[in-house]
C-alpha cells in the first residue's frame, strides 16, 4: 500500500509529555557530558544550578504523540532519519510537564524513495517551549507523481578554514548509555539486528550523534549558556560507530549565525549545520 | 550526644521498593558492563534474555527504610562505608516490588570510633529475595565501654599467585552514570565538597567498585549466570578514582567458595572477599 500524499497537515493528538531532572542528567550521560559540565550531569554541586541541554527535546516524550500514522504503510527498516532541527523559544527547565502535537508538514515525492517532514511544537503553561522539525527518508516509497520538494545544499560553511573545531570521543559503550533516554531501536546494541541492516556492528543513534554536537555547540559558540542557544538544524548523512571520536568544524557567518559540520576522521556525518545563537 | 548501644535490634519501618527494567540497566551500565554484557545491558536482544547483575540490591530503595535513626546522633561526614555483603536467595527479576526492613544488628567500641552494623532482608511476594548486611565505621564515637567486636583478618587469600585475574578499567565519568542509581553524595561529583573530603578530586562510589567487582567475579566464577551467585562480601579499605583500572585476584578455595581482593595496581580497595557460588 502506497503512501497517501494527502496526509499533509496531519496533525497527531495532543500529548502530555513529563520528565525529571534524572531525564535530563541521563541525557546528558548518554551525550557523553562529563566531569567538567558539573551544571548538565550534577543536580547538587555547590554554587552550580542544573542546566538543560538545548538538544534534550529530541528525547522529550520519545516516540509519543506521533502523526505518522496518517501517511499510509511503510517498511520502516528502510526509513532512514535525514535532517532535524530543534528550535528553543526558551531554556528548558530542569523538570517539568508539556504538551507536544506533531504535524505532517510535507511529504515530497523523489521517484524511487518519498521525503516526509513533521513539525513537533511543545507548549508549556500554554506557552511555547521548542519546535522540532525532522525528515524521513523513506526508500521504496514515492512514485506518485508529487512534488519533489525542496533541494540543493543548505547551509554551505564559507571557503576558508573553520573558526573552531571541537573533538570528543564517544565510548564503547555510548549507544547502550544513549538507548536509556528512549530509543530502544535494537540497531543500536543488538549486533544480529545491526547485521541484517547491513552494519559491521551496531551503530550510534543519529541523535546522539547530534547531542554531542549540541554540547559542542553550546560550549564554543554560546559560553555554554542554553539561554544563548536558539536553534540548530542539521542533515545526517553517515552513520557513526560507538568509540568513534566526532569533530566539529563551526564557522561564524554573522547575524548571530554559524554554520557547522560534523566529522570522523574525514567523513561527514552530519552536514548543512546551521546553529543561531545569541 | 553519644550513640546508644542499646539500640542493637532495633528495626526500620517495613519499606516497598519498586525497581524496573531500566532501573537494572542503567546500575548496569553505570557499574561499566558494555557490549559484552548484553543480557544486563540490554532488554531487546534477540535470542538473549535480561538479566540483573546480583549486587544490584545494593541500590533497590536506596536510602529508605533505614533504622539508623535509633542509634543516636553523628557527623554523618565522619561516617565510612566498611563492610558490604549480598545474599541472594533467589535472582533478581527485572522488575518487581518488594518489601525491605532494616535491622541494627550490632554497634561496637572500637575506643575512638564505634562500628555500626545492619541487617537489610527484602521478601518478594512474602518470600525471601535477598539480605544485605553493612558495617559503618564513625569516627568520634565509641568510648562507652562497650564489646570490641569481632576482629582479625577473614577470607585470607591463599598464600599462592590468583587462580583469575580480570582487570576492568572505571571511566572518568563513571560517577556521573553510577550516582543516577540513587545514591548522589557529592562527594563523588563535587570537586570542592571532596576537597573538604581531603580528596584532590571526587572519588568514586565504593558501591561502584563493588558492582564492577560483582561483574568479574560473576563472568569469572559464575559463568554469567546469576543463579550461581549466592554470596558476596568485602571490606572497603581505600578509595578509587574514577579512570583508575579495577583488577580482581580471585582464588577458588573449593566448596562453592572463592576469595577475593580488588586492587588497584598494588593498592586494595576490597579486601577480605568472599564469594559462595554454584
């Protein structure tokens, strides 16, 4: 069964989402947060207050409240997550309870594969907190003579060399660190299932991937300050091993803006980054 | 005021105490198993059945239903962790509820300190599941005259090289993970508050190096399988860092019995170890 285009402006119910400031620190663990970030992955440290990760809304009410229900059938072993973006209208707090609804926004037709993209905006005491948007890459898909949607490299960082570059190393066991936060997706610990994706071993989820470059992000271009950290989007576009180390090439475009790349070694793995920040 | 040595049997309130599945991984990964260790890891492998390492009831309930308060009052900074044992009366199952009551079972007059010890037996459905027993060792106190207690060096090593030796390394952040399991004593996070310690910097749980030791001597003289771990006990004598290498000296002793010290490098950190398995 195809997928039905018409699902545009779906939107899934209103879900009421909680966490705790245990959420936030696993989190932070899980992202790879350490000794020297005492206000991410402490809640008691004298004179520290805890502070929130600005990425931590990915895992907020993970896989809650999903419209994706409305867009047809699909193999889902072969959707692959292409970009995310996580804009904060203010500082997550430590704890508490928000109302999520996600919309279908687009679904955009590439011949052999389709392009799904949901919009997810939180509220909090009836006040926007943050909007997610992602795409789905959905292989097998598409062929209905729709749209193809938007196209061309977004973001390009300038020609020169970047103005910062952060490294961390993900450990061995990142993923099964990682996975605690809610994405229980066995191709990320299970090396059988990794095997039948087609995977050496099992692979980092694409959004841990993406918190460390947050945390790189915050610290180098924000004073590690969320309240300076205003939205961040992305592309991933190869997947990472757990153990490998991330680079993250960040150049400074102006207007509050900086666009950045995340590497191992030479390969991108996430690209087109756009980060604003105050 | 002094303590009172008459509060010897005095009982805690009966506690229920909840744990789930992601309470058993996250002890798990916060004690470094890894990919390795996907049946205590992980609850979606295929083929592969989760499993809850036997020095998790360490954590189950942590800090509630204690019968400390009958004892009398003390600098709880001058308070030190001294001897730890776990019996398991069956294996822990990934979730559950259970009812745990804490005894005094003995105080002792060491002269210039007192030793306090406790009894922790949890029943599940009615029947026995595990007991804990404790020493605290409080400086300051003692000086009424009281019986010294028992005393002289147990569970000795023979006088021959280890028949095993499994070395784990903690990492830098190990804390950070191990402390989401309940017990969040700045001293092992808070660079300042362990400075007060007299540490140069935060030390590790020694619950933690209890667990990573639970793990060696489990995958070592166990077979992994936790049905064949009945009974672990050790005394704490020097407290590690995190990033320090753990490595466990075990000698078989024969009926079911094994000896045990951890050390790092030439240094123990839990000595006088026994373990009693199938």
């Amino acid at each position: 069964m195809p997928l039905n285009p018409d699902a545009v402006g779906s939107m899934g119910e209103p879900t009421e989402v909680s966490w705790t400031s245990k959420d936030a620190l696993l989190y932070a663990v899980g992202i790879g947060a350490g000794t020297d970030e005492l206000a991410f992955t402490t809640e008691n440290t004298d004179g520290v207050e805890q502070q929130v990760f600005p990425t931590f809304p990915v895992v907020i009410g993970w896989g809650r409240g999903s419209a994706l229900g409305s867009i047809g059938s699909f193999n889902p072993a072969l959707l692959v997550h292409g970009q995310q973006s996580v804009t904060l209208h203010r500082p997550i707090p430590v704890e508490g309870t928000a109302v999520l609804q996600q919309e279908v926004t687009g679904m955009y037709d590439k011949g052999k594969a389709a392009v799904v993209t949901t919009a997810t905006r939180a509220t909090l005491d009836g006040e926007p907190l943050y909007t997610n948007t992602a795409s789905m890459f959905i292989r097998g898909e598409g062929g209905w003579g729709g749209d193809r949607g938007p196209s061309g490299p977004q973001n390009v960082p300038p020609d020169r060399s970047p103005d910062h570059s952060v490294t961390y190393r993900t450990s061995p066991d990142q993923a099964l660190v990682y996975r605690l936060s809610g994405d229980r997706n066995p191709l990320h610990s299970d090396p059988a299932f990794a095997a039948m994706g087609g995977f050496d071993r099992p692979i980092l989820h694409g959004l841990c991937t993406y918190g460390f470059t947050g945390r790189a992000l915050l610290h180098t271009l924000c004073d590690g300050d969320p309240a300076k950290f205003g939205h961040v989007e992305g592309r991933f576009t190869s997947p990472v091993l757990p153990g490998e180390a991330l680079t993250v090439d960040m150049w400074e475009i102006g207007d509050g803006e900086s666009v950045f790349v995340t590497r191992v070694d030479d390969r991108p793995v996430i690209d087109q980054g756009l980060l604003r920040h105050g």
